[in-house]
C-alpha cells in the first residue's frame, strides 16, 4: 500500500502548520546563491498545498517569512519579497480552480506595497473558496502577535468595553491573527531544527510536533503523508493517563 492510502482520513488533522526551513543551504548544496533555494521552495509549496487539499486538511499555515527575517542581507529580503509578489500572483488563479482560501497571518502593513497589493487582491479573489484554507504566515511572529492582542485587550479594559477579570483563553484567541481558525494539531519543521522560532507559540500549545531532516526545496506529498502518518500514530493525552483515553 502507498503512503496516501495508509492514511486514516477520519483522524485527519484539521489543521497543520509548517516551518518550510533549509532552503539556504539547500542552495549551497548545489553551489548555488541562496535565492536559487527560496526559488525551488515554491514547487514544495505547490505540491504540499495540492496534497493537503486532495486530503481534505481544512487549514495548512505555512511560515514564509518572520518578523526576525527582515534583518537577514538587504539583497535577499529583497529577492524574497519579490519572489512573493510573483508567485502570488502566478498562483492565484490555480487557486482558484482548486478552490482553495487564501488568507495571511502577521505585521501585513511592514510588506513593500506590490507585495501587500498583491497579497490583498489574491485574499479578495479566493474569499469564498471552501476546500482548504491556507494561511501564509508574512513578517509573522508569536511575540509580535502576542503584543497585540495585549494591547487591545487592555485598550477595551482601558475604555471599560471589557472588564479584566472577563479575560479567559477565548479573550485571547478572539485577539490573535489567527481568530477563527482551529488550532494546529500537527506543526512540521524541514531542515533538522528543532525549535519553534517565534512560530504560533500560543496556538502549539497542544500540536504534536514532527522533524524532518529534508531541506524545503526537497519537501514532496511523500513527505506530508509521511509526517500526518507519524501524528496518526501519536496517542494525544492533553494532561489526562492514558487509561482514561481508552474508556
Ligand atoms: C527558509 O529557509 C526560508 C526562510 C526563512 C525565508 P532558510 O532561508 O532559512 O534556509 P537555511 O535555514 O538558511 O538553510
Ligand atoms: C524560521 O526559519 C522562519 C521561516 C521558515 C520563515 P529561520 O531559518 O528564520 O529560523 P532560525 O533563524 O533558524 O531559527
Ligand atoms: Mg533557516
């Protein structure tokens, strides 16, 4: 049996977050600048979303780019911004057809104007597709979420719209970029890293997290089967014995 039909789409994650990472040295591998990575990226981006929608996962967020990358070299910020505005609006229209959601999580206001321009026309034109929904996470980190939603809670607390012993988890999520959304069940790292780096640290709270030692660049739906297998294969506790999961 393939990969793919090992799947049980009955404990399908509902939502899996991805930290796409190793294209630099994907690049070097080959002798190669590092935009030539960023560049071969996007094929893994194409077949990881095609793949999540062919298997019905309703949320795949993917970080393309957090608010600490913006102090990499100038050149690079650069070629990556623009390698966005291209392939967002290259993709548009195979989103389209695959009715596929566009939406973005993150400091949108911080992107060059082509490049929010672009993004907001994509997220207007595929508002009411309803297959899959994926969320890029742009000039995106926990920390700047989480400053956020502390300052408009205590703004509505300030202007006594709220009272600060109202305040409950669901206050909080209502306030992050990701109101609305489930929570991630699975969170994929490429590249053998094994940290978080500012990624949806609320959110993750709960995710089972997979590694992988693939750079991005090699990231294919064999490797998404593989990763949503592994989480199939977890027993999901949340804090309680396993015994009590089983009656
Ligand atoms: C991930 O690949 C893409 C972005 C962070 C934009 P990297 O560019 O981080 O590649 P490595 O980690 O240097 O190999
Ligand atoms: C995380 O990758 C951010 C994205 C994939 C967009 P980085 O390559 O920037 O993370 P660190 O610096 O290795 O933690
Ligand atoms: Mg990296």
């Amino acid at each position: 049996m393939s990969l793919k039909e090992n799947i049980n789409l009955s404990k399908l994650p509902e939502h899996i977050a991805i930290i796409m990472d190793g294209n630099g040295r994907w690049a070097k591998q080959q002798g190669e600048q590092r935009i030539y990575g960023h560049e071969n990226g996007v094929k893994s981006v194409r077949d990881t979303v095609e793949a999540a929608a062919e298997l019905g996962v309703k949320y795949l967020t993917l970080y393309a780019f957090s608010t600490e990358n913006w102090n990499r070299p100038k050149e690079e910020v650069m070629a990556l911004m623009q390698l966005l505005v291209h392939t967002i609006s290259a993709e548009t229209k195979t989103l389209n057809k695959n009715n596929i959601r566009l939406q973005a999580i993150g400091d949108l206001k911080s992107l060059p104007a082509d490049c929010y321009n672009e993004l907001q026309e994509a997220i207007e034109s595929t508002k009411t597709n309803s297959r899959t929904t994926l969320v890029l996470a742009l000039s995106y980190s926990s920390r700047w979420e989480m400053v956020n939603a502390i300052k408009e809670i205590a703004a509505k607390v300030e202007n006594n719209t709220l009272s600060a012993a109202a305040i409950t988890e669901d206050t909080i999520n209502a306030h992050l970029c990701t109101a609305g959304m489930p929570e991630p069940e699975l969170m994929i790292r490429t590249s053998g890293e094994h940290r978080i780096s500012n990624f949806l640290l609320w959110q993750l709270a709960y995710a089972e997290l997979y590694f992988t030692d693939k750079l991005w660049p090699d990231f294919r739906k064999e490797d998404l089967y593989e990763a949503i297998l592994d989480y199939q294969n977890r027993e999901r506790r949340f804090g309680k014995t396993s015994e009590q999961l089983i009656s």
